[in-house]
C-alpha cells in the first residue's frame, strides 16, 4: 500500500464547490485503485480567514505544508479583501517555497466538447504551456513614488535569472522531446521590452542546441495570442514567462471549452518540496453560491496530480471518465450549455470512473 499525504486549501467562492467534487475523485481513486491511501487534512485559509486574522495563513502555514506529499488549491478570492493581498500572501509564497518553477497548463480539447474555433478539431487543440512560476514580472521590486503629486508613478521592476529561466527552459525541451512533434514555442517580446525578453531569447537559443531534436519557434507574445486561434495545430510545448503564460492559458482554456475546463499543476520537477495542482480558474464571485461551477478543471487537476506521483494510468482514467461522461452529453454545468449541478456533473464522471475500469479490468 502506498500512502500520500494531501493538504487540501478549498479556498474561496466557487474553490470549496469543486473541492468537494475533487475529494471525491480521490476517494473513488482508492477504491479502484485499491493500492493507494490518501491522507487528507483540509485547511480554511482563504479570505474569510483573513478578514479574521489579518492574514490569509498562519505564521506557520508554509512549514505546515512543507510535510506533505502534495498540495490541493481550489480557488481563492472575494471581492472583500484586495487580489494582491490574496494573491500575494498565499499562493505565490507557495509556490516560491516550494519552488514550483512549472506550472503546467494542458490545452487539450476533450472528446465531445466542440471548440469554440469553428474550424478545428480535436487533434488540432492537444498542447501544453509551460508558465515560468516563481520570478518573472511577478516580483514584488519596485514602488510608488511622487504619491499626490502630478508626478506620481509606479516603478514594476521584472526579475529573471539565467538560473530560474534556464531550468524553466530546460524543463519544457525535455517535454518537448518525450511528445510527438517535438516542437517548441516560446513566448516573447524582444521588440519592446529591452531586457529581459532578449535574454529570454538568448537563453531558448542556447538550450535548444543541446535538444537538436526539438524544432524551436521563437514568436512575440501578441502575435503567438493570435496563432492560439488561427494556427493552434502548430503547438506542441509552449514556453513562456510566468506574466506571458498566465495569459497564454486563459486564452488557451477559452479554446478548448472555457476556465472551467482547464487544470493546472505547479510543480516542482525535483520532488524536493511539494508540488499543488489547481484549476487554473478563479473564485468565479459571479456564480458562487450557486452550486453551477463546473468541477472538472479541479477534478482533472487531480489526474495530474496523479501522474506527477508516478501514477499516469489513472490520469488517463480520469481524463477518459470526464470524456465519457462529454461525449454522452447528458449531464453539463451551465458554462458547458447544460443544466446541472457542480455535484451531478461531478457523480456523473466518478461514476463513469467505476464502469470505466471494470471495462478494463
Ligand atoms: P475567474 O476565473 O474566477 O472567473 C472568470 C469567469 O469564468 C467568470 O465568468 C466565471 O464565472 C467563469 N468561471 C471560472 N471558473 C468556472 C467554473 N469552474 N465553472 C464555470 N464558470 C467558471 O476570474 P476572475 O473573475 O478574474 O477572478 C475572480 C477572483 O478569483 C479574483 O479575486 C481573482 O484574484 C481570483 N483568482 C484566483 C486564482 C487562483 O486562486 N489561483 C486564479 C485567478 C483568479
Ligand atoms: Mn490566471
């Protein structure tokens, strides 16, 4: 039997709706599984603990997660308490303690949803982003001067190593080479930022020569965001800084069924520290409360959980189960055109688990 730890952070809004759908997944996993426990702690730090105890974690809170095997975000968010602040003071402290220098970001149209994109299909939207996760043009560097003047300005300074850009390079050749097309895009914007995106450039260049194998484009990021619709065929592994790819993603997650779609893992390739997979989606405060949130970007998140803890077979039982339960097309979350709720469509898939691998077994 194999034992992992979890630390759930349900989060805010629509984060505890599609936790609870996600906790279930894990529970189903073990069942069919049959060799894999899950130790599950939940943890409520979100805004509501914030608004509180003037912090969205304890003292503590990242030595507490440092003991787990992984980390399970849903969203965090509301409208009372300042994005930066919760963005600030818990997710990117995560994910720089913990070195999560990956944060991997699937764009793959699943079978029986159609793309937005009139024109393409499944094998034309199967790629993946790689998003630089702990530096880039999140750096807290910089300042407010001249506050109440009619000089006033903001300063926003980027940082990026050749350590921290290198290895996020590295990482997304070495994907590059294990896929079938072996072709690398990287984002970037050397004709307008003068620094950092040259030797970003510089960088793809030099470690693309050690992965001849892997056919390298180099595009600035607006045009890139257009081929995301005109030529996503073209994509393979797409590599980007960590500002470039948050972007990158929601667009991409728009052309292969919308946020509520689309999973994410920031990882930490060493396995020195734990890893934390999340939908890449938001609080959503538009639909909160209500029960519609559509859980499969978190429950497929725990599919790449999963594979990152050497377990790929049930990634692919998860992503098949939510296909199953697509192309029947009798159960969906509003965003997906249906009616039902965050639970029906989550039963729906742990039950399309079930039959899904007695078929195999
Ligand atoms: P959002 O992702 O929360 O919502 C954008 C749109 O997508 C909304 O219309 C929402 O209803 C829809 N949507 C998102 N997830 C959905 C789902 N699972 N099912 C159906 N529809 C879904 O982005 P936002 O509105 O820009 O941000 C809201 C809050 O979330 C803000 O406080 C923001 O800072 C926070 N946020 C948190 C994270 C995170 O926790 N990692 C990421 C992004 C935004
Ligand atoms: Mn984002």
């Amino acid at each position: 039997m194999q034992h992992f730890s979890i630390a759930a952070i349900p989060g805010d809004g629509i984060g505890p709706e599609v936790m609870k759908e996600g906790l279930k997944t894990l529970r189903k996993i073990e069942e069919l599984h049959g060799g894999i426990r899950f130790s599950i702690d939940v943890f409520d730090w979100n805004c509501h603990y914030y608004l509180k105890h003037h912090r969205m974690m304890p003292e503590n809170g990242l030595n507490t997660l440092r003991d787990y095997d992984v980390i399970l975000l849903g969203a965090i968010g509301t409208p009372e308490v300042p994005d930066h602040i919760s963005v600030w003071e818990l997710i990117l402290p995560i994910r720089r303690t913990f070195q999560q220098y990956i944060n991997l970001r699937p764009i793959k149209l699943l079978k029986g949803l159609e793309s937005p994109l009139r024109y393409k299909n499944h094998s034309d939207l199967d790629f993946i982003v790689v998003r630089e996760n702990t530096e880039g043009e999140y750096s807290n560097m910089g300042g407010r001067l001249h506050e109440n003047t009619p000089y006033e300005m903001a300063v926003q300074n980027n940082v990026f190593t050749r350590y921290g850009t290198e290895r996020v390079i590295n990482y997304a050749y070495q994907l590059a080479e294990k896929r079938k097309a072996k072709r690398l895009t990287a984002a970037t914007k050397s004709n307008g930022i003068n620094h950092s995106m040259p030797f970003w450039d510089e960088i793809v260049k030099e470690v693309s020569s050690l992965h001849p194998s892997v056919q390298t484009d180099i595009y600035h990021i607006d045009a890139l965001a257009a081929y995301f619709i005109t030529r996503p065929e073209q994509l393979d592994v797409v590599v980007g800084s960590n500002l470039f790819g948050d972007i990158l993603t929601d667009l991409g997650a728009a052309i292969v069924g919308g946020l509520g779609m689309a999973p994410s893992g920031n990882i930490n390739p060493e396995k020195a520290y734990p890893s934390m997979f999340e939908p890449i989606h938001g609080s959503a405060p538009d639909i909160a409360g209500k029960g519609i949130a559509n859980p499969i970007a978190q429950i497929w998140s725990i599919g790449l959980m999963m594979e990152h803890l050497g377990f790929e077979e049930m990634n692919h039982l998860v992503v098949s189960s939510i296909e199953e339960v697509l192309i029947e097309g009798m159960i969906g979350t509003p965003d997906l055109g249906g009616k039902n709720k965050t639970f029906e469509l989550g039963d729906a898939i742990h039950k399309k688990m079930q039959e899904v691998s007695v078929q195999h077994n």
